[in-house]
C-alpha cells in the first residue's frame, strides 16, 4: 500500500510551509506538492500558473530522499474547468468551476493517483502536524484529524476557541481516480471520514515563527487577505481589496491569543531538515 502526501500552494508565500513538509514527509512513501498561482504583484486571470520561487527552494532543501514531486504548470490535468471566484461563478451562472486552490488540490490528487497511491494525506501549506502523526502510515480507514487553531504568537490558543476541533481540511483517506475539488475548493472524495482525536495537526494561519520579522509577518498576513479577499468576496484585484488586505494585516501583527498549556508541534522549534532526519531515525 502507498501513501502520498498531497498540498498545494501559489499566489502567496506561507512562512510555514517548510515545517509543514517536515512534519509530513515521514508520512508518505511520496509527496506532490502543486506550486502555481497569481502573480500578486500584477494579478490576472489569465496567467495563474505562476510559481513561487520559495517554495521551490523550500523542496530542494528538505527532500533528502527525493520523493517529493513539485508541479509548477497545468500539463497534467485531466479535468479542464476554468478558474474563477465564487462572485464570478454566481454571476455567470457557471456550475462548474475552480478557485486557484481547487484547481491544484484536483492537479494533486490526479498525479498522486497516478503515481499509485491507495492514501492520502490532505493538507495546508498553514498546518502543521505533530509527531502522532507518523502513525498513519499503514492506515487504511478514512480519518479527519484532531487540529489545533492557533494565532499571536506560537504559544497561544485562540479565545474562543474552534466550534469544532475537526473543522478544516487536514483529511486522511483511500484515493480514487475520481477525486477532485470542484468550486471553491468543495471536496468531491469517496469516504466517509471519522473523527479522528489521536492524530494531531496545528492551524497557524493567524500566526508566524517566531524567527520571522515584522515585515515578514505583515507579508504573510497581507498577501494571504489578497488571496482570500479575492476568492471569497471580491473576485478582482481592486484597490479597495489591495488596502484592505493592508488594514487586515496590520490588524493582525496586534492580535493576541489566549495562553495555553497546548504547544504548536515540535517541528516548530527546530530545523526542518534536522526533524526530518530524526523521524527518519527514530521511525
């Protein structure tokens, strides 16, 4: 039996992505990682392929075994729909469609069925899995793993906290050839997925590591508003939506959670490459 571990990125740059690559590459017999998107600097809908450079050197640094597949263009999509927001869907009257995430989560899964996984791990460029994790390997039941919001700084839990700790997309479970994200980024998956409270992963869209600067974190805060404001309210890249993702990301350099006993994984406090190598050591 094969696992693959399948996530998608493009259009903005998450700080986190190197530790979410650490702490699932331990995980799969093979990773593919689609890396296209906008251009945030001159947004259009007719080049979203673009790939960011980080993430490229990201792999390249952490794929000691080399089993990770970086996709950078659309050539192996077998499911053609256009891209668009939901905005442009509704107004249009199109049924069936792609957001940017969709479309590469879809380009992900086809190159992972391809490439003769039976499993799948799920997961966001933002999320970042602990150590319990490693234990799927072998699994064959379909699962929705136990996650952890976090924001403000690594140490604090976010008050109140999420109304459900299974509220997001880190999925575990049997691939099949018709697997795709239709819309925006709706999971189209044949199983049915079990609450899953001994596998843990973190949410740290609301936060940066703790070696990143100020500019850093207002980038990642900034970019990720674009991209978000975009998708799910604007479907163009105006300037009204430009300053307020500025407004958005400042807001969130202020932001503070509540304290919490429950720390974000380990992988978080060290060298990516290192925590790769000891889970490698240690099985």
């Amino acid at each position: 039996m094969k696992t693959a571990v399948i996530m998608c990125t493009g259009s903005y740059y998450s700080p986190w992505t190197p530790y979410t690559i650490a702490s699932t590459y331990g995980i799969g017999d093979f990773m593919v990682v689609v890396n296209a998107g906008f251009d945030l600097r001159n947004p259009s809908l007719e080049e979203t392929d673009v790939p960011l450079k980080q993430v490229s050197r990201d792999i390249e640094e952490l794929d000691s075994d080399g089993k990770i597949i970086e996709l950078t263009d659309m050539s192996r999509l077998k499911r053609k729909l256009p891209v668009m927001s939901q905005m442009m869907a509704n107004k249009l009257k199109i049924e069936r469609w792609y957001d940017l995430r969709g479309r590469n989560m879809t380009l992900a899964s086809e190159v992972a069925y391809d490439e003769g996984a039976d499993m799948v791990l799920r997961i966001d460029t933002d999320q970042v899995c602990y150590r319990d994790v490693q234990g799927l390997r072998g699994r064959k039941d379909a699962l929705i793993l136990y996650q952890y919001e976090f924001y403000g700084d690594l140490h604090h839990f976010p008050d109140p906290s999420p109304s459900s700790p299974f509220n997001d997309s880190v999925y575990f479970y049997p691939i099949s050839k018709d697997d795709w994200y239709v819309g925006g980024l709706a999971p189209v998956i044949h199983a049915d997925r079990k609450e899953c409270p001994d596998m843990h992963c973190a949410h740290l869209r609301r936060c940066n590591p703790i070696n990143l600067d100020e500019e850093g974190c207002l980038k990642h805060y900034r970019d990720r508003a674009i991209f978000h404001l975009w998708t799910n309210e604007y479907g163009a890249f105006t300037k009204e939506l430009v300053e307020r993702a500025e407004r958005d990301g400042r807001r969130g350099l202020k932001e503070k959670g509540k304290p919490t006993d429950i720390l974000p994984p380990e992988v978080c406090f060290m060298d990516p490459r290192e925590y790769i190598e000891e889970t490698a050591r240690s099985g």
